[in-house]
C-alpha cells in the first residue's frame, strides 16, 4: 500500500541542518539551528535541572502513570510563572492547564480546542511567524490567515499596518501573539503596543492565542510576562501554549502546557476537559520527566533561584553576540545599517541581506542561515562572529 506514496518534501530547517551536517568544510558555521548553543557549541543542562533531575530520580518509587491533566507541581508554578500568582488566585478556576508533549503538543491540543469550539473560526498569524504553526493547526482542521508584522525594507515591526490589519479582523476569529522574542523576526512589541494591541482585540471581540516558547530569554521572566498577563487582565478568553524547550533546556523531554482561561468556571471546566479528549485520541498521556524536573525546579527555592541566575547568564550572553553582531557589521561595510540587530531579543533575529548574500555564504564559505535571513544568535560565539562578521561584510560589499 505505501507504494503509491511519494517523499514529502524536506522541512526547510530541519533539511538545512542536514545539509550541514553533511557538508565537508571544517571551518563551516550553522547559525540556523534552533537550539541554545553555549561558547563551545553545546546545548548546555542547566545545573537546576541536572539537580532537580538527581533528586526526581532518588525519590522516585514508580513510573505508573500519574493524573491526565499532569503533574500538579509543574503545573502550578507554569501558571505563576507565566501569569503571577496574584492573578492566579484571583483567576480561581476560571484558569486551568493541561500538561502536554511540548509547546507543540500544547499549539495543536488548542488547535483540537478551538475546532471543538468554533470550527468555522480562522486563526491569525503574524507575517512571518514559525513556520511549524502553520501544519500544526492547519492539519487540526483550522483555517489561517496572515496579519502585517513585520517590515523587511525597515528592519522593523510595521506597527501601523499590525494594527490596521488586526482591526479588520471579525469578531469571534482568533489572533495568534508570540509571548515574547518572536520567531523569526526576534522584534517584540513595546508594553505600550502590547496594550494597543489587546484594547483593539477587546473591542472587536477576538479570542487571544498566546505562543510562549522563550519566557526569560528576552529582557527577564517578569518582563517576558507583560503581554501575556495584559491579555488576561483584559480579555475574556485566553489560551497559552508554553514550552519548557529553551528557558529550562528540556528540548528532548517534550516538556509543555496547554492554558484557558475564560470568564466562567463552567466555561474553562469544559474546555479542559475537550482538550483531555483530545489528548486521549491523540497521545492518551503526556511524558512525565520533563515536568517532573521542571515543576520541582520551580517549586524549590534554591533551584528556582539557581535556574533564574543560569537563564539571566544566557540572556546576557546572547544580548552581547547580538550587539557585538550589529556594531562588528556596520563596522566592517558601509552597504547596510545593521543597527537593528542590537534590539532584537531572544534567540533569533533577520539579518535583512539579500537571498543571494546568503546562497553565496552557504556555498562558499560553510556559513549556513536561512533563505530568510534568519539567524540563531546563539550559533555564534567569541570565536567564529569575526569570521561571520568578515564573510557577509565581503560578499554583500560585491
């Protein structure tokens, strides 16, 4: 029967990945990989999470499935994490969460959420957003459409025509916001435009989508949180998918949740039970490790504190490749203003130089992004930023 079958095509990162694990070059650079790399090229273990994990291990007495919706540790401190505890409380059960495999486990068990809800409603993505969110809600059976983000002439968010856009949509239809260090583009939304933003979603009747995969990566937890907890203060209905992927480096332990908030019990009691239906059809049970660490990290006070040091030193590290990236190009050509590098936040920004630059790049000296211009800041380090920095300076100064 599979005969009839043809190969899907590779997906653009992952096949560009391959294509740099094959290449030959010893000095080649991947800067398009979508993990954090250390100085050393590593995906580091937090040491929160290294202890955590010894100590999970030592108490455990059994791997017997635990409840449905997930551990109640991890749990917890997701939703204090993510919407402050105050809030929580004053939220009561109007706000639950479901433990899910990963920030995509969380995006597609909403997607199952909103088909249940409204199946006729459309989902709004920025211009660009990850290109995983289109097949993951998509193949749910939801419809989505674009909204304006980003400016690629000016580097920038194009924030007039966001909004213009966004005032257009009807009511009822969902808008899908990055919580924070926006992928691809890593240009975030001001506080102030945060709150332009939600006020038009309030007023024209739109259910909030909130993507949360690098909380802590952009200028603090706290700070990270604005958009998301402005949401909740002003809209009736809100749904979060969060990812432990990057802020805990728990990318193999699948680690996520799924959050609704609506403005009843009664609402939010059935919604997680239709996204514990899904789940059941889906997958039956989320992995449990990950959370399991994640959730004692968080509810342990030494590790807490631990793990917001390690995460602060990666922020910090990140924020000076991206600004030693920015000064080193504008520095080393006069062909583009690389200014706009030094506000991105988070692990990814655009470098906005034309495709052919970065054809030229790959072929020629073993440096990999993507046909977008995205890059992973963290794919640099002390060590090869020169060489980048010399690389594109050359070939866009042709």
């Amino acid at each position: 029967m599979f005969q009839s079958l043809q190969a899907t095509p590779a997906d653009p990162i992952l096949g560009l990945n391959q294509q740099f694990q094959q290449d030959k070059n010893s000095d080649k650079i991947n800067l398009s990989v979508g993990v954090y790399q250390d100085a050393d090229g590593n995906t580091p273990v937090f040491r929160a999470v290294k202890a955590a994990e010894a100590e999970l291990l030592e108490l455990q007495k059994s791997k017997s499935y635990i409840a449905q919706a997930g551990d109640a540790r991890f749990l917890d401190g997701s939703l204090d994490l993510l919407l402050g505890a105050d809030k929580v409380r004053e939220l009561g059960d109007r706000v639950a969460a479901v433990m899910t495999p990963g920030g995509c486990g969380a995006l597609r068990m909403l997607a199952e959420l909103l088909v249940q809800t409204n199946p006729d409603s459309t989902v709004w993505v920025s211009d660009p957003t990850w290109p995983n969110h289109f097949p993951l809600l998509q193949s749910a059976g939801l419809k989505l459409e674009k909204y304006a983000y980003y400016d690629l002439a000016k580097n920038g968010i194009d924030f007039d025509a966001m909004l213009q856009d966004i005032e257009k949509i009807p009511a009822g239809d969902v808008v899908l916001l990055h919580g924070c260090c926006h992928n691809p583009t890593g240009a975030d939304l001001t506080p102030a435009q945060w709150d332009t933003v939600l006020e038009v979603m309030q007023r024209n009747g739109h259910v909030a989508f909130i993507d949360v995969a690098y909380m802590g990566f952009g200028d603090g937890l706290e700070q990270d949180a604005y958009g998301i907890r402005r949401a909740v203060d002003l809209l009736p209905e809100v749904i979060i998918a969060n990812s432990c992927s990057k802020n805990f480096g728990l990318y193999r332990e699948r680690t996520g949740a799924a959050i609704i908030i609506s403005d009843s019990e009664s609402a939010t009691a059935a919604a997680k039970s239709h996204v514990m239906a899904a789940a059941r059809r889906c997958y039956s049970m989320s992995p449990y490790h990950g959370a399991g660490i994640a959730g004692l990290v968080m509810s342990n006070e030494a590790y807490r504190q631990d793990w917001i040091q390690e995460l602060g030193d990666i922020r910090d590290r990140m924020n000076r490749l991206r600004i030693d990236l920015a000064e080193g190009l504008n520095n080393a050509q006069s062909v583009m203003d690389f200014s706009f590098i030094a506000k991105t936040h988070g692990m990814f920004c655009f470098l906005g130089i034309p495709e052919q630059v970065v054809l030229d790049l790959r072929s020629e000296y073993a440096i990999y992004l993507l046909n977008s211009t995205r890059i992973n800041v963290a794919g640099l380090s002390e060590t090869n930023l020169p060489v980048v920095v010399e690389k594109v300076a050359e070939v866009l100064s042709r």
